[in-house]
C-alpha cells in the first residue's frame, strides 16, 4: 500500500469513525498498519486506533499501539513524531492509573528538544503530568502542572484543551473541597463547548456536564445533578464512551446516596464497578467502593462497610492514593467509634493525621484542614492554597509555606 493509498484509507476509517462505525473504522486502520509501507502513514493511523481505544476504554490495547508508535517514531528519526508517542505512552499509563510512569513519560516529552509541533503538545503534557499527580494526591504539583496547561492553551489559542484542562480542574477543587471552584471550571468547559463547539466532538460536552454533575451534587443541587448526569450518559452511550459510562453511573449512584435512597444505589454502584474492572480504572474503583461504604454504614451493616474498605484500602495503597486513604481512615474512625473499639479507633485517627501533614492539606496561616468541609480556597502563583478568608484578612508578603520549607532544618 503506497503513501496515497494509505492516507485514503486513514480518511475513510476517521470518516467511519465520526460516523459511528467504530468496528469498521477500527478493521480499515489495522489493514492499513498491515499492508502500508509508508512509515509516516503508519505512525498516522497508530495515533487513530490509540485514540478510539482510549474513547472505548480499551486501555491496555492503548498502551500496546502506543508502544509500536514509539518504534514507528524512532524509525522516521523526527523528534517531533517522537515527542507525539511519548505523549500517547504517557496517557496510556494515565489510564491505566500508573501514574509515576505518566510522570516519567511526560517529563522525557518536555525534555526532548523538537520543533514547533513538540512546543504546541507541551500543554497536553502538563495535563497529562497533571492529572498523574492529581491520582497520587500530591495537590501542588497538579495545580502547578494544570495552570502551566492552561497558559498553553491560552497562548496558542487551543480552546479544545481549555476545554479539557478546565474539566481536570473541576476534579481537583471537589477533591479539596472548593465546591464554588469546582463547578466554576466545568460551567466555563461547557461555555466553551456552546462557544467554539460546533465542529468538536460530543464527548467535551459529555465530560463537561459530568463533572457540572459531581459539583451540583456536592453543593446539595441533587435535581441540577441528575439533569447533567443524565445528558452525559445520554452521549456516552450514543458514542459507546465506556469509560464515561462508568463514572455517569458512580455520579447516578452517588445522587441516590445523598437521597438516602441506598436500594436504587447499590445496583449503580454494581454496574460502575463492572465497567471499572473492565476497563482497568483502578482509581475509579477506589470511588466506587467508597460509595458502597457509605451506603453499608446508612444501614448499619458496619462489618460490611469495613469488607469494602479493605477492598478500597489495598488499591489505594496500590495507586498510591493518598486522599483515597485518608478517606478510608476517616470512615473506618466513625465505624470504630461506634463499635467503641478504641485501639482501632486511634490507630486509624493517628493515620487520617499522617495523611494530612503527608498531602499538607492544611491551611499555613490558620492551621486549620483544607478539604475537610467545603471552604473557598485560593492559590497563591507558587501553586500552595489557603483558606480565601485567611489571605483577605491576614494578607501575604509571601506564602508562608514555600518560607517554612527554605527554612533547614536546624537553622532555628
């Protein structure tokens, strides 16, 4: 197959594939892997069944044709092909929730001196390095790396990945409890949708309207929630977006948690949980099961609410989610507490702490916690937040936390 034909046939699987035809689009790209001998053409079409695989939540196959582009780039010698598969590898991980590989894949692409095609992908990478860093709950780091994106995103005019960023930041301000913030973000994700939109695919408007979903339902807006909720899932089925599907039914399950109604909810926990092990989203799991807690504990069946934290627990300390932890303890506190076990009860108080000072998920002016209960935070440019009302009343020359850490030990 010549370079002509080749790029014939990747024109037609894409136009199959905006059609619907995910199988038939997926059979004309591996024909041409097969037969094309135009290793331009070829490192083209891994990139297409790399991306439907990642939409289908066919992660491991993501990974398998990321790691035969890689191959493919070092072939053509182009850093900017090269800096392209590294960012796929990066992803791939990102979705099989191997973060400190995300990292590491992510760090080699800013690495890599290429051209202006390698500079433009630098602000898909710091979402990317963002996202890892949020999975591994180290906060400051993910706020840095999403606002580098953003910047990119601004700077080259990319309204697609403003799309994407503003959606990964209404996931780290529900997961500290900003609750203003996290439904900011999507809101601004779905202007942008409405704005620019017309020619995107469904799934920016889908994942903007999940994550408006979690923050309506955070905020007590459970009606609002399942409105959002209901339109997101609407697109992912339509679209056969697995992985979204999974997190449309966690959200589904958690609006009838908040309802009290635990009957309605334990069966969408179960099918979340079915696609979550599917698709290999561990960190997804971890949510479910935190959920199915919650509702053992409505009942009080208290032994089995501890079966699904140490279910939980073993897949967080796999991930290395700290706040998936820190959750865990905290529910295992109120458990034990009941129970009037004390030893148990003190073991856990003592780890909640330890992830606490470990994520510094604490206010530096106030000392209070951050992410405890829902408070307007504000982030200083060095990316470490506060409490809003400490910056406004106590004003800063500074933030006291980047002092406190310059400060050696054995200084004072």
């Amino acid at each position: 197959m010549g370079q002509d034909q080749t790029k014939q046939q990747i024109e037609k699987g894409l136009h199959l594939y905006q059609s619907n035809q995910t199988e038939k689009a997926l059979r004309v790209w591996m024909r041409v892997l097969e037969k094309s001998a135009d290793p331009a053409g070829r490192f083209r079409v891994l990139g297409c069944l790399i991306t439907a695989h990642a939409e289908m939540g066919r992660y491991k196959d993501m990974l398998k044709f990321a790691v035969v582009q890689i191959d493919t780039a070092r072939e053509l010698e182009d850093p900017d092909f090269l800096t392209e598969s590294y960012l796929n590898l990066a992803r791939s991980n990102e979705k099989l929730c191997e973060f400190q590989k995300t990292i590491s894949y992510c760090k080699t692409c800013l690495n890599m001196q290429g051209t202006t095609v390698s500079v433009q992908l630098n602000g898909q990478v710091s979402l990317s390095m963002g996202n890892a860093f949020l999975g591994l709950s180290i906060f400051q780091k993910a706020l840095e790396c999403f606002e580098k994106a953003l910047r990119y995103a601004h700077n080259n005019d990319d309204k697609m990945l403003e799309c994407r960023v503003c959606c990964s930041l209404g996931n780290f301000y529900t997961q500290i409890k900003d609750y203003e913030k996290a439904l900011f973000f999507p809101c601004k994700a779905a202007e942008l949708v409405n704005d620019y939109g017309k020619g995107w695919s469904l799934k920016y408007r889908a994942m903007s309207q999940y994550h408006m979903a979690v923050a309506y339902r955070k905020l007590g807006r459970l009606a609002d929630a399942m409105d959002c909720c209901e339109e997101s899932m609407k697109i992912a089925l339509q679209h056969g977006d697995r992985p979204l599907q999974a997190q449309c039914l966690l959200c589904f399950a958690d609006i009838h948690r908040s309802r009290r109604d635990v009957q309605t909810a334990f069966p969408r926990y179960d099918s979340s949980m079915s696609i979550m092990t599917e698709i290999g989203n561990r960190l997804g799991l971890v949510q479910v099961l935190l959920g199915v807690t919650k509702c053992w504990m409505i009942q009080k069946e208290l032994d089995k609410a501890l079966e699904s934290i140490e279910k939980a627990q073993e897949l967080a300390e796999g991930l290395g989610n700290k706040l998936g932890l820190l959750k865990l303890h905290c529910l295992c506190e109120r458990i034990y507490r009941t129970k009037e076990q004390q030893r148990e009860l003190r073991d856990h108080v003592v780890k909640f702490h330890e992830c606490v000072e470990e994520m510094e998920l604490y206010c530096g002016m106030c000392g209070e916690s951050i992410g405890e209960k829902n408070n307007q935070l504000q982030a200083l440019p060095c990316s470490h937040f506060f409490h809003l009302k400490c910056l406004q009343t106590n004003g800063t020359r500074g933030c006291p936390n980047c002092r406190r850490l310059s400060v050696k030990p054995g200084y004072v």
